[in-house]
C-alpha cells in the first residue's frame, strides 16, 4: 500500500497572495494608462501634473522600503503588517468624513501618520506610548485641518 502523501497548501498560498498583489497593486499601478485621458479631461490638469502627482507616489512608496525592513527584522512580518494596517484603516476612517473636497485629501495625506518605519524609530528611541500618542495625535490633527478646509471649502462653495 502506498503512504498517502499530505497535501502541499503552498500553491494555494502563492495563488491567494499573486490575487492579493494584483488587486492591489495591479489596478493602480497598470490602469492608470487607461483612466489618465479620463482624468486630464476631468479634472482639467495636464498630463504632465498628473505623471508628477504619480510619480511622487511611486517615490513614496519606495523610500521607506529599506526602514520597513529593518522594522521586519527587529519586530517581525506580523507586527509590521498589523501596524501598517491599523495605521491605513484608520486614516481612512477619519478621511470618509472628509473626503468631498480634493484639497481636504491632499492635506490629510501630507499630515497623517508618515509610516511604519518612521513610528518604530519613536518606538525605539523613547517608549510604546510616545509612539502611540505620535500615531493618535497626528492621525486627530490632520483629520481636524482637513475638515475645517473642506468647511471652508463649503461655505464659500468650493466643494
């Protein structure tokens, strides 16, 4: 009789994760050619701004890269993705309340939590909850800037 062998999950795995990256990655990175004419039309910028507006997200994306993984390094994949995570879903919970107006985002965007590495090096260099009111604190002011520019926006009948 031959020993049934235990079945490999791996490939479930790397299919679930290649669904996972695709959605998010693929969709923003590649549609991109597709909506831009949109966009241009639209929002009535050039493309040249919009590649610009792209081309800084790209950069941010890139630049912590080497600090998130001397994060993985010293704190582990789970608490880094949890905290990444937690900061994401939280500045998006405070943006729904502000999200009519482009310049209440564009300011939220530049004064919510910078990212994980930045945070895990307030962590290590003071204590957990210098860290943690960092997070909080700049989390609450950019949401309070952003909705007094959208109210702004609002009552002069911008937004």
């Amino acid at each position: 009789m031959a020993k049934k062998q235990k079945h490999f999950y791996g490939w479930y795995l790397v299919a679930a994760l290649w669904l996972i990256y695709f959605f998010n990655i693929g969709f923003p990175m590649y549609g991109g050619t597709v909506l831009n004419s949109y966009m241009v039309d639209q929002l009535g910028i050039s493309r040249t701004v919009l590649g610009l507006g792209f081309s800084l997200f790209s950069l941010c994306q890139g630049l912590p890269g080497p600090l998130i993984s001397r994060m993985i390094e010293r704190r582990g994949q789970r608490f880094t993705m949890g905290a990444g995570t937690l900061m994401i879903a939280a500045s998006a919970i405070l943006m729904a309340w502000a999200v009519r107006s482009a310049a209440a985002f564009l300011v939220f965007t530049l004064l919510y939590t910078p990212c994980v590495a930045a945070i895990a090096t307030v962590k290590k260099e003071t204590n957990g909850r210098t860290a943690a009111k960092l997070v909080v604190s700049q989390c609450v002011v950019a949401w309070v800037v952003a909705f007094c520019i959208r109210a702004v926006g609002l009552a002069f009948g911008l937004a």
